[in-house]
C-alpha cells in the first residue's frame, strides 16, 4: 500500500519517476492480495493512469478495479471505479460507453451519498462534451450551488472550470472569464 501512495504522490507532485514503486506494488499486490481495495496498488495506479491520460491503462485498472469491487460488495469503490471509467471514457470520446458509466455512477452516489457531486460534475463534463448545453448548464449549477456553501473547493473549482469552457465553446469569452477567475483563485 505504500508503495502505490508513494507512485502516487510522485505522480500528483509532478514527478515522473513513479513507475518503479508502483510496478513494486502490483508484483506484491499480485503475488499477496489486498484485503482492503481502497487504495490497493491496482487503484492507485487506476488514478495515476487516469491522471496521465494513459487511458487503455487505466480502462484496465479501474475495469479490474470495478470487478473486484463488485465481487466484494464494495460499493464506495463501485462508485470510485465508475466515476474513473467515466472520466477515461470521456477523455477517449466514447460517449456511450461514458453514458452508461455516468449513469449508474449518480444512481449509486444518490443512493450512498458517496461522491454525489463528482457524479452530477462528470455527468455535466458528458452533457458538455456531447454538445448539451442545457443538460450541463443545470447540472453545473447544481454543483456550484450544492459546493459552495459546503465548502467542497476541488467540486466547485471542477464545476467553474467546465462552465468556463461551455461559455469559450459557446463564443462568450466575457462569461467564461468570470467563471475561470473564480476557479482560478481557489485554493
């Protein structure tokens, strides 16, 4: 479990020596299980191919990721896992595939409550990149409304960087800038 952290915290630091911990932790993940999947070696390194955009990588992490979760009645990491098959589908635009994540992603996060606004900004990101302009725009203040005044910052600063770039796609550069100086200044 260390050894995956450390690939990511490399990773998310910037670093690009990450690939010898975290090859370390999936050969003894491999050889020893894991009893916990939330952060396990294969999870971390969903998230660090998820981040790096190596996207068949992470497809087949979080894939295995979401059939572990399943085959043990994990549903926080079912959640975790569709939110990143979702996020990687939209990066490689395959909508439907996308969609279908999407979708059972906000009917397990309404039921939890467990990552309800990640699930409502990735279901925005899908709206937008499909050329919905309404779906995202009600999506989007939903989670600028719900966000703000819990202080969830990474949600809100997620949901006015999308706005940002509906209003670029749309022709408003005026607009976009106003949601983009908010997100920017967000710690």
């Amino acid at each position: 479990l260390a050894l995956g952290m450390q690939a990511l915290v490399r990773t998310l630091s910037g670093r690009d020596d990450w690939h010898e911990p975290l090859e370390h932790a999936l050969a003894l993940e491999a050889r020893h299980g894991a009893r916990d999947l939330d952060g396990c070696p294969t999870a971390c390194a969903a998230e660090i191919h998820r981040l790096t955009l190596e996207l068949e990588e992470a497809r087949g992490a979080l894939s295995s990721m979401l059939a572990r979760s399943l085959d043990h009645g994990d549903v926080r990491m079912e959640v975790w896992s569709r939110y990143g098959l979702a996020a990687v589908e939209i990066a490689a635009g395959r909508w439907d595939v996308a969609g279908e994540h999407a979708e059972e992603l906000r009917d397990l996060a309404e039921q939890t409550g467990y990552l309800r606004l990640p699930a409502l900004r990735i279901a925005a990101h899908l709206a937008l990149a499909t050329g919905d302009v309404p779906g995202a725009r009600v999506l989007l203040a939903a989670v600028v409304a719900a966000a703000e005044p819990a202080g969830e910052l990474h949600n809100l600063r997620g949901a006015l960087q999308l706005e940002g770039a509906l209003e670029l796609a749309l022709g408003e550069p005026g607009r976009a800038i106003e949601s983009l100086r908010r997100a920017r200044v967000i710690a």
